[in-house]
C-alpha cells in the first residue's frame, strides 16, 4: 500500500542551518496495517508524514501509494488518497464555520464545488448526523454550532472524521492528541483506531508517548538522526514495555535514555 524508498531530505542544503531531515529512509507498509512512529526531537517524525502527504519533496528517493508513483505528485493530487489529522485542534479546521460546514468542505475535497453546492447535496446533513453519531460525542445534535466553539477534545474528534470522510487509503495522524487533556486524548486515540480498523485504513500515526505506541496499532517504528532505527512487529511487539523499549532504542541509536519523557520532549 505504500513504500518509500531510500528518502533523502535536507533543509537549508549548504548553509550554516542545514538539517539532514530524513537520510535514507525505506519503508513497505501493507494495506489496513497500522503503524505507530515514535522518536526524540528531530528525529524526522513529522518530515516523514510531511513526505508521505506530499508537502515535503524527497531530495532522492521515490514514493509510491496505492499502485502509483506519487513521487512528484503534490499535495493536493495525493488529498484523494490522503487523510491527515494535525497536533493542534484548530489546523485542518475553520473556526467560523459550523460543525456542518466544515463537514461539507472536506467532502468537497479535490472537487470543484463551493461551499454552497456542497451544503445542497440531498442527504448530506443527515449524513453528516450518522457520522457523527457514532464519535458518541453528541455533536449530530449541534452541527449548527462554530466548531471554534468545542472543546479541542470534540474538535480533534470532527477533525478525525473530516480527515476520513471521504474514500481514502492512508490516513496520517501527526501527534493528533499531544494538545489533549488524557480524557480526550484516550477517547480520540479509540477513536482513530475504530475508525482505521472500520475502514481497514493504512495508518501511520506519530505518538509522543512510547505507552500509546505499544498499546496501538500493530508495528510500531523508532527514529533517531533522520533514519528509521528500529521497527518492530508482532508477538515481539506484544510482549515489550515501555522499559524495554526505552533499552532497545539507546542500543540502536547508540545513546543512553533512561526516561520516557526525558526522550520524548
């Protein structure tokens, strides 16, 4: 379903602030498996999601998703392919708008329609009602509400939604519950994997806790330096801790980490 291949990226090539982002990255992730991605500051979390969404351009390398080479595809030819939910409740969202019209701009997405053809389609807001039914947040009954209204619990919640709205095959959560309180923060991680496993959606999800790493998904990924420095998966996976994570990540990055948040922040 989607594979890189030896992905180089450098920012501000040649100048005194030149970061090696990703150095030789090469990954194959099979369809509906769930990936969890985790890793230090600058490790080349976030660039690698950037990578695979297309707002970020490999130096080298080649991308291909679903059967395609979407190498040099931008980010707004690979929408159709590509959900993506950010770290902040209020990126990928409008503030002004409604619940329902924010709903209507991501199913409008990568068509040419305005707001209002959109809103107009017959059966769309009931729809929309069903959708969110089912985030049992009780918001099919205020989607006449300014979305800057809710709670960033709720919001990255519509967000998750609008991100799988539509057919799609990658859905890309960038530390989606790093700004949420743990209530929410549990509530959008049980969420996001209902909605992957429902859809048998490929997802990749940046964690910034090794807890949530484990407890989600099927394989989870360590970065460290731009590179991709472990990559574990099945009954291996299943039986580590968050301590023997910790051990296996200052093996292989060649550093001594004795603390999850030490790591992490």
């Amino acid at each position: 379903m989607l594979k890189l291949s030896d992905i180089h990226i450098t920012f501000n090539a040649g100048t005194a602030t030149e970061v090696r982002a990703l150095r030789g990255i090469s990954l194959d992730i099979a369809e509906g498996e769930f990936v969890t991605v985790i890793g230090s500051n600058g490790a080349g979390k976030s660039t690698l999601l950037s990578t695979v969404v297309g707002t970020a351009k490999p130096d080298t390398g080649s991308i291909h998703l679903a059967g395609n080479d979407v190498t040099n595809w931008p980010a707004a030819r690979r929408a159709s392919l590509v959900g993506r939910v950010f770290q902040e409740p209020r990126l990928g969202t409008c503030s002004s708008l409604s619940i329902e019209e924010n709903l209507a701009l991501a199913a409008a997405r990568g068509k040419k329609r305005g707001l209002g053809l959109a809103l107009g389609k017959r059966g769309q807001k009931k729809l929309f009602a069903e959708h969110l039914e089912k985030l049992g947040l009780g918001l099919e009954h205020r989607m006449a509400t300014p979305i800057g209204a809710l709670s960033g619990g709720q919001r990255q919640a519509v967000s998750l939604l609008m991100a799988t709205l539509l057919p799609m095959k990658i859905l890309v959560l960038d530390e989606h519950t790093a700004a949420l309180d743990p209530s929410a923060a549990h509530k959008v991680l049980t969420l996001s994997a209902e909605i992957a496993g429902e859809s048998r959606l490929t997802t990749l999800m940046v964690t910034h806790s090794m807890k949530d790493a484990l407890a989600y998904g099927s394989r989870t990924l360590m970065m460290n330096a731009g590179q991709i420095v472990l990559d574990i998966a099945g009954e291996e996976r299943s039986k580590l801790k968050v301590s023997d994570l910790l051990e296996r990540f200052g093996r292989a990055a060649g550093t001594e980490i004795d603390d999850d948040q030490l790591m992490l922040t």
